[in-house]
C-alpha cells in the first residue's frame, strides 16, 4: 500500500491495515531501517503475547539447535 509524506514528514496508516493490525489511536510503531527499505512494525502491548505463535509447529530449542548445525557446517 502506498500512503504520502506529508510536508511535516507525516504519513498515514490505511484504515485496512490499521482494522488488521488492532492500532487504535497512541498505537506504537517502529520503524526498522534495513538498508535499502523501511519497515513499520506495530509493538505489541504484550511482548509475550506478541511473540505467540512466532515458531509455532517448531520449538525454539529444536530452531537454535538446527542453526547451531547449520552453523558448523559452514565453518568447515
């Protein structure tokens, strides 16, 4: 979606994006320099709750153990 800056450097978020995301008014958004793009990520209330579903289907122990493989691969 696309939305303007305004003079002042203001932009907008659409209302759909606003609807799926829950932001209400005073909502908090970060924005995340990547280099060469802009992300907007809404902060969570809960950090926790955020985080819910984040490695659903896999447990956490189980990810960093497969990235601490795919690791040692790479260094020999």
């Amino acid at each position: 979606m696309e939305t303007i800056i305004t003079e002042r450097g203001q932009t907008s978020v659409p209302a759909v994006l606003r609807r799926k995301y829950h932001l209400q008014p005073h909502s908090k958004l970060v924005r995340v320099d990547m280099g060469s793009s802009i992300h907007v990520v809404p902060v969570s209330l809960n950090p926790i709750a955020g985080l819910r579903g984040l490695f659903r289907g896999r447990s956490l122990t189980a990810r960093l153990l497969q990235d601490r493989h795919a690791e040692r691969a790479r260094e020999r």
